[in-house]
C-alpha cells in the first residue's frame, strides 16, 4: 500500500513539475519577445535619423544571425514564421525598396555617410502570427 502511494505521489510530483516549467519557459520566452519587439516598435510612426535606421537594421541582422535563421542565394534571410526580421527601406530618389541585406552588403558606415541625417519615418510593422515577435518594418525616408 505505501509502494502505491510512493509511487502516485512521485507522479503526481512529476507532472507538477512539468507544468511549473513549461509555464516558466512560456513567461520567459514572452518576456524575451517583449524586450526584443520594443526596440524595434519604438520606432513605429516616428521621425528618425539614418543612424537610428542603420541600429535596427543591424539589430534585425544579428537577431537573424543569433536565430540561425537561414539565406537564399542571394543572400537575403528566408522567413522562418517564428523569429526573422526584415527590414525594407524606401529612398525618396529610388523608384525601388532596398532591403536590409543590400544595404549591410554597401556597408554601415557609407550609409551613415550618406543618409546618417535623413529623416526616416516607419510606416509598416508585422509581427510572425505564430510567436508575436516583429517579422517586418517597412521604413520611407521623409
């Protein structure tokens, strides 16, 4: 009798356990998500320096590096629907929207030379369904 509930408690202790921890990762994970989607949404429908646009795209290219989230061929980061992020950015003189892969490839610093003082405004954000982590910022400059 006493074996049966050693045996019960022992389980009913490892399911407790198992539910204490997902909910832990759960919050933790939220949390992370949090702090990582609000230096990015701080510049949603705001005015903001070149400088500032160059940070985010180089927080979204070290976040996709620290994801491991993978490349084409031509070096554009694959949305993975979990915790990619894409950054386009519109120049008033282009016709076309430069990705943040082509910018990076030109190198920071020349984009800081040449529009570190532009006005940039982020007109678009989306978030990955699954998660709620940003996935997409779309920046015109003004």
């Amino acid at each position: 009798m006493k074996k049966i509930i050693i045996v019960i408690l022992s389980i009913v202790i490892a399911i407790l356990s198992i539910i204490v921890y997902n909910i832990y990762e759960y919050n933790n994970k939220k949390i992370e998500s949090q702090k990582n989607n609000s230096n990015f949404e701080s510049a949603y429908g705001k005015e903001i320096l070149g400088t500032d646009v160059i940070s985010l795209i180089n927080k979204a290219i070290d976040n996709n590096e620290k994801n491991k989230v993978e490349k084409d061929a031509k070096g554009t980061y694959i949305e993975n629907n979990i915790n990619s992020i894409k950054i386009d950015v519109k120049f008033k003189e282009m016709d076309n929207v430069i990705s943040m892969e082509a910018i990076n490839s030109q190198g920071a610093v020349n984009f800081a030379i040449n529009f570190g003082a532009a006005t940039f405004k982020c007109t678009k954000l989306e978030y990955h369904e699954k998660t709620k982590n940003i996935k997409y910022m779309y920046f015109e400059q003004i």
